[in-house]
C-alpha cells in the first residue's frame, strides 16, 4: 500500500497524507499533470472520477465530478495557483452545486502536493504528500466527518496499479 501516513492536525487545522510509490518524482508527476491518469485514481474505488475541464497551470481551473453507487455523485473543483514541476503543486479545492459551477453551500480548501525523491534501496523511491488546509476547524471537522481521511487513503492506494 502506497499510504505510509495520515495526520490530522486541529491547532493547524490540516489534514496531511503521505504516500511512498516506487517510481521516479517525474513519473508520480504525471498523476497530476495528466488528466486522463487522474481520473484513474482521484476518486476512491468505487467512486470513479472525470475531469472534463483541466487547465492544469498557474491560475487554471479543473472541474470534475466523482460518479458512485446508487447514483450518487458528486462535483467539485480546482483552481491551480502554483506549479513547480515536478516538485510542487497548489491548488484550491472546492464543491461544485448542480449547475457544475462553485457553491459555498461547503468549505473549499488549500491543498499542496509535494513531490520528492526520498532514495529507498535498489531504486527510484518518492514521496507524494498531500497537505490541505482548512480555514477552520468546523470545516476540518464537517469534512473529515465525511470520509475524507478514509476517501484520500482509499484513493492514493489505487496509485500503485497506475505505476506498474
């Protein structure tokens, strides 16, 4: 499992996942730079994402939904406000309403992805972590209340089929 660790942090109010993968920072770069790899692995099993709309540079924007049983969906958002291939990337995530435009009915967050070689034996090892950050603790509690820890893990373990 590529997950090695989650962890929650009231007083900073943020949400940090870390994952291990056997494969260069430039190729675990490309599961963000790539949308169609994305879709692979964004939405937790069973829950399979698609990314229609993926600007992926300085100030773009990404909208995507996640489909999952029963019917349900849900639709969200990126807007991407820095890029530093292939060490960094942050972005703002938020819910979309039904018209696949950005609601405030939910707190978006801050998140930054971090990418880098972390050695490992016999070959290219990297680490990927995954910091979002919550603009309180009401909106750390009310989206992690929903899965979002469960959700993350579920979805960055998928990443290891994608490297193979």
């Amino acid at each position: 499992m590529p997950v090695i660790g989650t962890e929650i942090d009231r007083e900073a109010l943020t949400l940090v996942v870390t994952a291990e993968f056997i494969a260069t920072p430039e190729r675990v770069w490309q599961l963000w730079a790539d949308p169609r790899q994305l879709e692979r692995w964004w939405g937790p099993p069973g829950w399979p994402a698609s990314f229609p709309r993926y600007e992926f540079e300085p100030g773009g924007e990404a909208r995507y939904s996640m489909s999952g049983p029963a019917g349900a969906s849900s639709a969200a958002w990126f807007r991407f406000t820095a890029i530093d291939e292939p060490r960094r990337i942050e972005l703002i995530d938020g819910f979309s309403g039904d018209d696949g435009e950005p609601t405030d009915a939910m707190p978006s967050m801050r998140m930054a992805v971090e990418i880098e070689p972390s050695g490992g034996s016999g070959g290219a090892v990297t680490l990927m972590s995954v910091r979002t950050v919550f603009d309180s603790n009401d909106d750390l509690e009310r989206i992690t209340s929903m899965g979002m820890v469960e959700g993350m893990t579920a979805a960055m373990n998928q990443i290891d089929e994608l490297l193979a």
